[in-house]
C-alpha cells in the first residue's frame, strides 16, 4: 500500500510541475528538455488524463458489483484482520497498565496494586490536592 502511496504522490507532484522548456539546438530548431525534436512531442492533454482517471475511478468502484465473491472474501479477512487487532492492542495496553503500576509500585516501595483489585474513593481523592478558596464576592 505504501508503493501505491508513493506512486500516487510523485505522479500528482509529475502533473502539477511546468513543462519542460524548449531548447535551441546548434542548427536552430526547437528541442524539447530530452533532446528530441518540439515537433516531434506527444502533447499531454490534462483533459484526457482526468477522463481516463474518472473511468478507472467507476471501474475499480464496480469491481465488488461484478465479483461478489471475492467482496466476501476480502470482507471476512478484513474483519477477522480488525478482530485480532481489537484484540491484541487492548492486550498490549493491559500489559503496559500493568508494567506502569509495577514499576510506580516499585519506586515507592508500596505493593503493587493489581487491575481487579477494587478501588476506594479514599485511595481516589488521596492525591487530590485541596481546592483553593475563591477571594471575596
């Protein structure tokens, strides 16, 4: 995907850049940047390349129209591909909740204190600090 990017991005950037200009050559006929003859060179016609791209845009989004089996296929690897990712990084967050309070728990020197184990509000508003009265009204 990240080749596709990448070509996407240095072929706007290609469009988008002015022409190359002509150059004179020793006997006076224009030459185009590549050293072929100007009169010679393919005209880009912008026009044309945007009709071309708005087909393949209608074409690649018709595609699931034409093989509904493939859809169905790409649409269950791609939920089970989100499952194990739902999955895993509420794993990964939990182990590293976890090293957190252990570490913290090792600093201080107190027992470590573990995610199932209930929570009183004293331990809550333990570490609150006391509001500041507001100055006279």
């Amino acid at each position: 995907m990240l080749i596709l990017r990448i070509a996407f991005w240095i072929a706007v950037v290609a469009v988008l850049l002015p022409s190359a200009p002509s150059m004179s050559s020793s006997d006076g006929t224009a030459q185009a940047a590549s050293g072929a003859p100007a009169g010679d060179a393919e005209v880009f016609d912008a026009s044309a390349a945007v009709d071309m791209a708005m087909n393949t845009g209608s074409d690649v989004l018709s595609f699931c129209e034409r093989n509904d089996a493939v859809c169905d296929t790409v649409a269950a690897g791609g939920s089970h591909v989100a499952n194990q990712l739902i999955y895993y990084t509420g794993e990964a967050v939990s182990w590293a909740a976890q090293a957190l309070i252990d570490a913290r728990s090792a600093e201080t020197g107190a027992p470590g204190v573990s995610p199932a184990a209930p929570v009183t509000p004293a331990e809550v508003t333990a570490d609150v600090p006391a509001p500041i009265p507001s100055q006279g009204a």
